[in-house]
C-alpha cells in the first residue's frame, strides 16, 4: 500500500510487519473526539513527537506514517490534532476516512481527497486534468487505467506541494478505502521521488491491511493507570475512587472506553450510593465498535463466552465443570477464529483480546441468561468462597435474607486480603438484598465506615449515613456508624470534640455479636485513637485508655496497644512495645491490607523505624493510584515524607507532600493535609525561607487554635523554632520549644517532643538557660529515650553535650558522631558538627574544629539548608579557614560542591538525569538538586550554559582557591 517515499525507522516505531511500543506517560483529552474537552492533547506525547517528526521531514520531501491500534484507543483524536499542528505548520490539509458502505464505490475515497483540490486540475496538462475531471464526476466519460490514475494524482500532488505550501493528507480508517482509490495511492506512492507531500494514516489494529515494507508504523496502544486515572478524573469529578477504579478495570486504559463507559451509569452509582453491575454497560457508540463479531458467534460459543465472562477468572478447568471438556473447546474454536479469544492449552486459561468484548458479550445477552450463568458458576464453586457469594447474590432478584448474610460474610474476607473497594461494593450489594430495614442500615452504616476510613470516599460518607438513617433510625449509634461520622467530623473539619463523643457513646454501648461487629468495633477504635492524636489532649487520652481497659482481654485488635505506646506518648511509653513493633515491621512485606501497613507505620513514625516500612508504603501508594484505598494512600505519602525529611531527600519531600496535598484536596481530607504543610514548612525554614515557614505556621495556627487541634499548634511551633534558630533568634526558638514541651520533661502524649529534643537543648544554651537544658536531658534519659533508637541516642548524647556549659565534651561529642549509621539523618548530623566545631573554635582549638565545620558546610550546602550554611560558613572563616573557596565564575560566591562539579561535567556532555543517575549510582532527583545548585551559583538557566562556564572554571590555575574548591 502507500509509501510516499519511504522513510527511515527510527527508535520510536518500526517498519510494517511488526509495530513499535512507546511508553506512554500521560493521556489524552481533546476538544473533540471520544476524549472530551480540555483543549488540547494531554498526554500521547511519543505519538506527537512521531508527527511532528513527520512534518518536518516532509517540509522537504514526502514522508508517511501509519497510526495503528485498537478500537477506541484514540487514533481519530490524534489525527484530529495532527490536522491542526499541521495547519500551524503552514500545510495545506486534505482529511479522508475509508467506510465500510463506500468500499464497494470506485473511487470514493480518492474523491474525498482530490474534491478540495479540484480547482488545481487546470494547472495540469489536459489528458491528467481530464482523467481526474472523470474520476470526479466533473466531466463525462470512462475512467482511465489505474496506471493513468494513478499518474495524474502524482502530478496533482507534486505540483500543488512544490508550488505553494507543502500537503498533508491525514487519512482516517485507511483500511477501509475502496480498493480502486488505495490501488492508485500504492501507485502513487511506489513511483513518487519527489514533492512535499506528508501521508499521515490510521487504521485498525484487527483489520487486514498491511502497508507496504519500510512504511513506519506506530502501535497507539492504551493508556497507563496513572493517564487512565487522570482522564476520568478531569471527565468525571464527582466519581468516586471505588468506582474509578472498576472503571479502570473495565477499559484497560481504552480511552473510549473509560469515558463512554460511565454514560451508562447514573450518578448514585457514580458516588457509589448504589452497587454497579457485572459488567458495566455498552453505549451505543462502544456497541457498534464491539458488538458485530460478537453477534456473529453461535448461540452455545455466546453462552459459553457469557460463563467465562462472568467468572472473570480465564480457568478453562472451572468453565469445563459447566460442562464436559471437549464440548467446551470445540464451542470456543468460532470465537477464536474470529479474533475475539485466546486459549492456552499449556495453561488452561482464557484470554479476551479485548476487554470491551466482554461487556459487547454482556449488552448481547438477557437478564435471564445473565442471572442462569451465575447460578451455573455458583453451584461448581466451594461453599463458604467469596465467588460463590457473590455470583449468588448476581444471580438473585429481590431480597434474600440468606444470599445478603453470605455477602456480608464475604465483604469481610475481602477486606482482610486488603481489598477495601470490593468489600465496600459487596456490602452495598448485600444491603439491597436485605429485607429488613435494621439489615440493610447496618450494611449501608458499615459502607459508608469504610468508604471514608479506606477507600478515600470521603464525599459519599454522608449520603450512604442518610440512607442508613433513612431505613434504619435507631442503628445511627452503631459503631459502624458513628465511626463513619466521626471520620466525616474529623476529616473535614476538624470536629475533635464531636466525633469524640460518638465514638465514645458507640463504643460504650456496643454489644460484640458478629465478626462483622468486632470490626466495626476496631475501626472505632482507631478512628478514636486517631481523635486523640490529633487532639494532643491528656483527658481525651485517658478517656481512650478507659475504654481500652474494659475491653481487656478481647481488645479487637492488638495492633491499638502498640499505637497507644509507640504513637500516642512514644517519649514514655514507647519501649515496652518495640518488640512487637519490630515483630509487625518485618512481616509488612507479606501484609496485603494497606490500612495494616500504614497503620504498622503510623507507629514507626517517631521511633525512627520508617525505612522497615518503605517497600509497603509504596505499595499502598501504588495501590492509592490506581484508584484503591486513597484514605490510605495519603498517610502512606505522607510518611514516606517524614523518612525523606529526616534522611536529607529534601526533593523527595516536596514531590510527596505535593501529591498527598493534592489528593487532600480533591477528597476532601482537611485535617491530613497540615502534615504535609508541616513538612513543607520545615523546608522553608531549615532553607531560610522564612516568609514562607511564618505564613505555614500561623495557617496551622488559625485553623487549630479554634479547634482544639493540639497536635497542629506544636506543628507551628516546630516550625517557627526552627526558622528562628535558623536565623539565630534564640529567645525565639526558646519561646516556642518551651511551648511544646516543658523544660522538667518531654510532654506527655506530645510524639513531637521526641523532634525538639537537640532543638530545646540549642535554644535553651543559648540564651543561657543552662540549668533547664540539663532538666530537660535527665528527663529524656530517665524515660530511656535514646534506648528507642540510634538517632535519637545520638542526639541525647550530643545534646547533653552541648547543654554543658564553658567546658567541650569531646567524648560525648565523638561518641554521637560515631553513632552507627549517623549518616543516614544528614541534617541533625550537621548540625551536631556544627556545634561541635563551635565549641572547638571558641575554646581556641581551631584545627581541630575545622573538619568538623568543613563536613557541617558541605552537607548543609548539599541540602540547600541556607541559613546553617551561612553559620558554618562563618565558623570554618573564624578558625582561620576560608570556607570552601569562593569562586569568581560569573561574579557568583558560591562554590561548586564537588557532587555538583562530577554531575554538571557529565550533563555538559549531553546525558539525561537519568543517564548521569546511572553512572553515578544516585536517584535522578538527587541529580537534578546537584545541577540546580550548579545553575545557581555558575549564573545560568539551563544546560546550554554549562560547557562555557565549566571552561572558564577549567582555565582557572590548579593552586588558585577557585580551582581547589572543586
């Protein structure tokens, strides 16, 4: 077929016969076209860059590309945008598209393409013009040989691209022009040499055509999770994540798919107020596309196809207990010789090639027929299994008391596996089976408990309550409901006190019965723990340990006495509950529950045992992304940040922050988000940013203080310390320390006070409240403090250090920087250093603090902390050093860190971040801090830059302080 002019295959794509993959990282979304309306393409950016590609080169000579894929997965919208970047370019477009009733009609689709053109034909010589005049209908006669044709299009083209501006024929469903009209393009193409011709096509990845060898041809295949996720998002706001995610699930990243699939659904289903179906609904524009061969099959292939359907599983074993093994195969061998199936006998497993196919199978079939293949599944499957359960519950009309009890039962088994989305969809489904108001309230109750402590629906929490409330008034002080309430209180508003009181009544109250009760009971709990925490206020802390003692010994869950101890008063009561903890840490990477995991490391929080937690938080927010338990995935965020804070990933931080703000935002979670404020505003102030650090701060002020939100005053007022110590405003930072915690000891049920403790001693020493200082250091070694973990004993033993006054402790101070791993907390390392050789230099012993101060700069400097850089600075020039040496590059005074010297060297020479990441064995993002600290202090805005101003560093004399400063 066509190939004007043959062009090369780059990296991107391929040559006809096998087609190229492109990762994709984004999606689209377009004015027009199955992917709605933001104005342009979002996403799709290998594809862009492939056209682009394509007019450039044919700006000069002809050049083809054919877009192949599924159906639905975007070609139209790309060439849609193609058109217009062609336009922009100064192309002359002529649009076509082959159609399955005009493939019979001779020439039709080179009428689309020549009819804009018709009023070039005088331009050509008289026996060409007057064959395309024929072709046209413009003249009467018979139509000319192909070849003639064929020669007349080619001159057409070539005189029209080479006279005024260059052509681009964009050609949609090329596979389907009519055999005359892509006989005369092969011709056309076979013969071209010449001209400005760009020949941009598409067509389906399932229909017989082939182009010509050496044709590039690119796969658009379907969008990733994160791109999937993005488009319904925009498209479908009010969509809740459960639902997303079966939606993802459905289309398999198809973009048709995903945005017409929810057309079908109404909005109480969309906010998840009513259980979706089986399989989700066809429109009529993904009928037509998937519904033909479908219709095409044998009634026993369909009732065989509807079984495997429904199962959901491909086990061709299970489908062959519905009936014997041979009949089974020879039913499916006419869908796959029409394309619509795969089996693997060496697996014996069944494979749709699309997974829109299975819901053309379901729009084909009848509710009697749907509800006889449930009950058929349900009869070969275990008693008691999840997928019994649920295909019973398929397969039932109207209210069953029996069906709904094994679905309940069964919502809970997949909750425990970690699936909180099924869970949440299995107890709608159940309550619509109950008969009995109290029945279908308590299921609703439970949904709405757990769409807003997991799945993140925080939204839905409230309608599915008043749907409760509706059929079941007096089970409003369950615990399943006030836990959902009380998380609605919490969450948005921050209502301490009032989600306190329902939880404390419901908990009071409840009578355990059901294994369902018992976690309800748990989640109650919890959600009241957490109350606590936020509250930082000892008599809701007592409340709390009141409730837990009349529950001993069948507390529901073991995993609340390690939270009570290692989160609730870590500085006091952590200890006892380490073992267990380091027990619950080691088995997270067989832990599937994401509200397990995080509140596993909820607990690691302040004993410093984050990174045993690392791998599972990913994986909850992993999960978070591809539409799970975002009420999960958020926490998980957020404390992967606290471990990147206190391990010196300052990029890392900002990165995560900003995802769980945004999630924050677009669910509706309030109160979490100021733990990320927390961390961004600690940045802003170790980085001397302190316009931003006071605007945090007092943010976090006027929203607690009203509130009684303890836990988000001592946040400011770890933020305002350290940006006063920061800018040596010790009487400050004292002020605002001695606000969190008193100088006698760490405050009871304050987990924060175990981050001030070097940031109490500095402020105390300085503004001479020795005595206090020593106060505050026994109390943290009588509480056994430095015993929870090796940062925190090196910070107790270079605090009661510096809290010595006129004297220096070599020893302690030695002792804490030898503290194993002491490189893994970068900051509080420097800073210790930097006392250090403090103290050093003002007791006259300044060789001996000048590696001290030199190691404090170069981290500080690494990390961007400014205001420590200055000090350190200061201090290694009072010893009688200067500091790393100034350099004279562009008038900047700043060095090149040696890191930013070896990384900048390598980018100057054309790699990527991510090539330079892997020479160096560092994360691109650590790559990408060395290189904006390099355009910083070399005084340019991109690498472009780099090579002239590392030449000038270069020429610089190898003794001169410039030169050794890198």
């Amino acid at each position: 077929m066509i190939n004007l002019l043959q062009t090369p295959s780059t990296s991107a794509s391929t040559t006809a016969g096998t087609s190229s993959v492109v990762p994709l990282a984004e999606h689209v979304i377009a004015q027009s076209g199955p992917h709605g309306g933001t104005g342009g393409l979002v996403g799709r950016s290998a594809e862009l860059a492939l056209v682009d590609a394509l007019f450039a080169e044919a700006a000069t000579r002809s050049a083809a590309l054919f877009l192949t894929g599924a159906a639905g997965v975007g070609k139209s919208a790309l060439l849609n945008v193609a058109a217009r970047r062609a336009e922009q370019r100064g192309f002359r477009v002529v649009r076509a598209a082959g159609a399955q009733f005009d493939q019979h009609v001779g020439f039709a689709g080179l009428n689309q393409i020549l009819l804009p053109l018709a009023a070039e034909l005088a331009s050509l010589p008289a026996r060409q013009a007057r064959t395309l005049q024929v072709i046209l209908g413009l003249s009467a006669g018979e139509p000319e040989e192909l070849a003639a044709v064929a020669y007349a299009v080619r001159g057409l083209l070539f005189r029209i691209s080479t006279a005024s501006s260059p052509l681009a024929l964009v050609i949609d469903d090329y596979a389907r022009l009519d055999r005359p009209s892509a006989a005369v393009l092969d011709t056309v193409a076979r013969q071209a040499g010449t001209g400005r011709v760009a020949l941009l096509a598409a067509f389906r990845r399932d229909e017989a055509f082939l182009p010509d060898m050496g044709t590039q041809v690119h796969e658009v295949r379907p969008l990733d999770a994160k791109s999937a996720m993005k488009l319904v998002a925009e498209r479908f706001p009010a969509m809740t994540s459960m639902v997303r995610r079966r939606l993802l699930a459905e289309a398999k990243g198809n973009p048709l798919a995903l945005l017409e699939l929810p057309v079908s659904l109404s909005l109480a289903q969309q906010t998840q107020r009513r259980s979706l179906p089986t399989v989700l609904p066809l429109t009529e524009r993904l009928r037509t596309a998937f519904s033909e061969r479908v219709r095409a099959l044998p009634d026993a292939t369909r009732k065989l196809l509807l079984l495997a359907v429904l199962d959901d599983t491909g086990d061709l074993h299970l489908l062959s207990r519905t009936s014997d093994a041979r009949r089974t195969l020879t039913e499916l061998s006419p869908a796959e010789r029409a394309g619509l199936v795969r089996v693997d006998a060496r697996t014996g497993r069944l494979f749709f090639r699309h997974p829109l196919t299975r819901s053309a199978i379901m729009e084909l079939s009848t509710g009697a027929e749907r509800r006889w293949a449930h009950r058929t599944l349900a009869d070969v499957l275990p008693e008691g299994s999840e997928r019994r359960a649920l295909h019973l519950a398929r397969a039932t009309v109207g209210p069953d008391d029996e069906v709904a009890a094994l679905l309940h039962e069964a919502a809970y088994t997949t909750l425990r596996r970690g699936d909180a989305v099924g869970a949440v969809s299995a107890l709608l489904r159940a309550s619509e089976l109950s008969s009995s108001g109290t029945a279908r309230g308590r299921r609703l109750a439970e949904a709405a408990c757990l769409s807003g402590n997991v799945t993140g629906d925080l939204r839905n929490v409230r309608a599915l309550l008043d749907d409760a409330a509706a059929v079941d008034p007096l089970g409003v002080t369950s615990p399943a409901a006030a836990t959902a309430a009380a998380g609605e209180l919490l969450n948005w508003d921050g209502d301490v006190d009032g989600a306190h009181r329902l939880l404390a009544e419901a908990i009071t109250d409840h009578a355990p019965g059901r294994p369902a009760d018992d976690i309800m009971l748990r989640e109650a709990l919890h959600t009241l723990l957490t109350v606590c925490s936020y509250s930082g206020r000892p008599e809701l802390w007592q409340s709390f340990d009141v409730i837990l003692a009349r529950l001993r010994p069948h507390v529901p869950d073991p995993l609340l006495l390690v939270l009570r101890g290692a989160l609730g008063d870590p500085a006091h009561s952590a200890l006892p509950v380490l073992p267990r903890l380091d027990e619950l840490i080691s088995g997270l990477h067989r832990q599937t529950d994401p509200t397990r995991i995080v509140r596993t490391a909820a607990c690691a929080a302040y004993v410093d045992r984050l990174p045993g937690c690392h791998s599972a938080l990913l994986r909850v927010v992993e999960d978070g992304r591809g539409g799970g338990a975002v009420a999960s995935a958020i926490p998980a965020l957020l404390l992967l940040a606290d471990d990147a804070y206190a391990r010196g990933r300052w990029d890392d931080v900002a990165e995560l922050t900003d995802e769980a703000l945004q999630w924050c935002a677009s669910h509706d979670y309030r109160l979490q988000a100021w733990r990320g404020r927390l961390l961004q505003g600690l940045l802003a102030a170790a980085r001397g940013d302190d316009e931003v650090a006071r605007s945090i701060a007092d943010r976090l002020d006027s929203w607690s203080n009203p509130r009684g939100l303890g836990t988000l005053r001592v946040y400011s007022s770890h933020i305002k310390a350290l940006s006063a110590l920061g800018r040596a405003d010790f009487e400050s930072a004292y002020r605002h320390v001695t606000s969190v915690s008193p100088a006698s000891r760490p405050a009871p049920h304050v987990p924060h006070a175990l981050w001030l403790i070097w940031d109490f001693t500095e402020a105390a020493t300085r503004t001479g409240h020795h005595d206090e200082a020593a106060a505050h250091l026994a109390a943290v070694r009588d509480a056994g403090i430095p015993s929870i973990s090796p940062r925190l004993a090196m910070i107790t033993e270079a605090a009661t250090a510096l809290a010595a006054p006129y004297v220096v402790d070599r020893d302690l101070f030695d002792k804490a920087i030898a503290t194993p791993g002491a490189e893994h907390w970068p900051f509080d390392l420097a800073r210790i250093r930097l006392a250090y050789g403090e103290r050093l230099r003002r007791a006259q012993a300044n060789v001996a603090a000048r590696p001290h101060l030199e190691a404090a700069l170069s981290t500080f400097e690494r990390l961007g902390a400014a205001p420590w850089s200055a000090r350190a600075a200061g201090e290694l020039r009072a010893s009688g050093q200067d500091p790393v040496p100034v350099m004279s590059v562009a008038g900047v005074e700043s060095p090149l860190t040696p890191q930013e010297w070896q990384t900048a060297q390598l980018a100057a020479t054309g790699l990527t971040n991510k090539q330079i990441a892997a020479q160096l064995f560092l994360s691109h993002r650590t790559v990408a801090a060395h290189l904006r600290g390099a355009f910083r202090k070399l005084d340019i805005a991109s690498r472009g830059g780099l090579r002239d101003a590392l030449t000038v560093l270069d020429q610089l004399p190898v003794d001169s302080p410039e030169r050794r400063a890198v």
